[in-house]
C-alpha cells in the first residue's frame, strides 16, 4: 500500500464519492421526505470535488487544489455530522463546525501564502477532520433503537477509525515531514493510508446509511401496520375497507358484532351485499359514481342488514384518495376507506 500512487489514491477516492452522492441522490429520490439525505448527499458532494481537486496538485492553483480542496473535505465531513444528527433526531446546537471549517480555511491560506509550512497545513487539516469524524462516530454509539443497533455500530466504527487515523496523522506530522517534501511526488504512508480511509469510508457510508434508512422504513411501517390493526380491533365503530370493486377487505370487530358475522364471512364480498335494497341503488345509482368521480368527503344516510335479518341505521362517511400516474401509463388507483358510525 506504500508505494501506490497518491494522485491514483485521490482519483478513486473521487470516484467512490462521486459513486456515494449518486447512491444518496437516488435513495433520495425515493424517500425525499427523509431530511437526513440531504446533508449526507451534500457531504458526498463536497468530498467528491475536493478529491477531484486533491488529484489536480500541481495543475490546478494551490488556492484550489490546497486551500478550497482541503477546506472541502472538512465541509462534507460537517455535513454527514448534521445529517447523523438529523437521522438520531437530535435538536440544534451551536455551530461549533461552521466556525471550524472557517478558522481552518483561514489558516490555510495563511500556511500557503503568507508563511508556507506543510507540516502546519497538514496538523490543521487532520485536525479539523478528526472533530467532526469523532462526534459523527458517538452520535451513531449513543444509545436508540435496538433494531438498528448493529448498523449504527458498523457506521460509527468507520468514523471513529477515520477521526483516529486524522489525528495520528496530525501527531505524527511533527516527526516524518522534510522541509520542501510534496506528498503528491513522494510516498508517504500516512497520506496514503488517510486516502485509503477515505475510500473505505465512502464505501461503508454506501452501504451503511442507506441500511438505516431502509430500517427506519420498516420500522415505520410495522408501527403503522400495529395502528392500524388496532383501529380496526379496539375502535368502537363500525369501521371497514373496500377496494375499487367494492370487495370488503378489512372490517372492525365492532362491525362483525354489530352485524353479527365472522370476518371470513365477510372478507372479499361485496359491501353493498349487506345493505337494503333501497340503499344499494341509492349507492351504486348515485353516491358511488359521484364519489369515485370527485373523491370528495361524504355523509349519507345507510340501513344495513344483520346476519339475523334485523334492519340497522348507519351514517356513512367516506374518503377517497386518487393517485395519478403519469398520462402515458393512464392508470388510476383508488383507495377507499369507509368509516360507518353506528346511530341504531
């Protein structure tokens, strides 16, 4: 690992970037709602051009390829920090980060121009990179929800061999740096394994975060699935689904009490089979067709029929959610939920 090119270490670093900002992009299209993906993208971003800019020491002015490239790498780091806390749902706090990435990029400057020093930009920079790689690193250790715990430990564990691996770097600068040396031209481990580390940081975010996100999807998920299965066990009202041919797909228990069925009685039969007569036409002459038309709320009278032939008197309210899809595919789902309150 010693003798691999540094500006080859910088290029694949910039290409697993670039390859991490256009997984997140993706997930993020997926789940915009997610608010984390924002700044864990915008960290795949700037660290992916500041390697770029890394790799182009020597071609590109030093205010890019040292000052901006750098000051870049401090930035995304600062970013997957705000989109840790963002995920953990931790509140704000002072930004301790913006005011290093800004004294860094002063001090950069003033290591470049004003009194040339490696071994001082070096220190700074490692530095400034093991902060927030060490608070990301003991967000994701703090305790939370067990279901996510192994991920959460494999993520932290990237930051916090990154943030070791910055400040043994910046420790060990003072002893290994030559005046004139140019670590784009001559091999130095430290800088090689940092790069490396980079690499291997993208590559574990990649896998890392989106796992998260797709843990914290199915958590929602099961939590919406409980809600909903106890709404429709411990609601005290007549409570059932229907699909768009009207085929019942759940009902509450107080339906099937009220009525006196089983839910396999009822399950994939139609609804207006247990109405009157004259509140069937009612619904499929009338409600029914303006309802699926307009989708909007609406409350109507209804006489079902028990299982024992008794007659019962209903108010029902219903709710319609249409979803388009693009005109090209001209297809229509319709989700309806039929919530009936018992009034006889």
């Amino acid at each position: 690992m010693r003798d691999l090119d540094i500006r080859t270490l910088s290029f694949l670093a910039m290409v697993s970037g670039l390859l991490l900002a256009v997984g997140l992009h993706l997930v993020k299209r997926v789940m915009p709602e997610e608010s984390s993906l924002r700044f864990w993208t915008h960290g795949a971003n700037a660290s992916a051009v500041a390697y770029v800019l890394l790799a182009m020491r020597g071609i590109a002015p030093d205010l890019l390829s040292i000052v901006v490239a750098n000051t870049l790498l401090v930035v995304a780091t600062v970013f997957w920090y705000l989109g840790n806390r963002q995920f953990r749902g931790f509140k704000a706090q002072f930004a301790w980060y913006w005011v290093l990435t800004a004294v860094l990029a002063l001090l950069l400057w003033y290591f470049t121009y004003e009194a040339p020093n490696l071994a001082a930009r070096l220190i700074v920079v490692s530095a400034a990179l093991a902060a927030p790689l060490f608070a990301s690193a003991m967000i994701f250790l703090r305790p939370g929800e067990t279901r996510d715990k192994a991920v959460r430990a494999f993520v932290a564990t990237a930051f916090a061999l990154m943030s070791l691996l910055m400040a043994a770097r910046a420790t060990v600068t003072l002893f290994m740096t030559s005046p004139g040396q140019d670590f784009m031209t001559v091999v130095s481990p430290v800088h090689t394994f940092s790069l490396i580390f980079g690499v291997a940081l993208n590559i574990t975010l990649g896998i890392g975060l989106p796992l998260l996100l797709s843990g914290r999807v199915h958590s929602r998920l099961l939590e919406s699935e409980d809600r909903y299965r106890t709404l429709y066990q411990k609601t005290p009202a007549i409570l059932h689904s229907i699909d768009t041919h009207g085929r019942l797909v759940q009902v509450s228990d107080f339906w099937t009490g009220a009525l006196g069925y089983t839910r396999d009685e009822v399950i994939g039969r139609k609804s207006s089979e247990f109405l009157t007569p004259e509140s069937r036409r009612f619904a499929v002459e009338k409600v029914l067709p303006e309802f699926f038309q307009t989708g909007l709320s609406i409350d109507i009278a209804y006489q079902f029929v028990t299982k024992d032939g008794r007659t019962l008197d209903f108010e029902l309210s219903a709710l319609g959610e249409y979803i388009l899809k693009p005109p090209q595919i001209a297809s229509l789902k319709v989700k309806v939920e039929h919530a009936l309150k018992f009034r006889g």
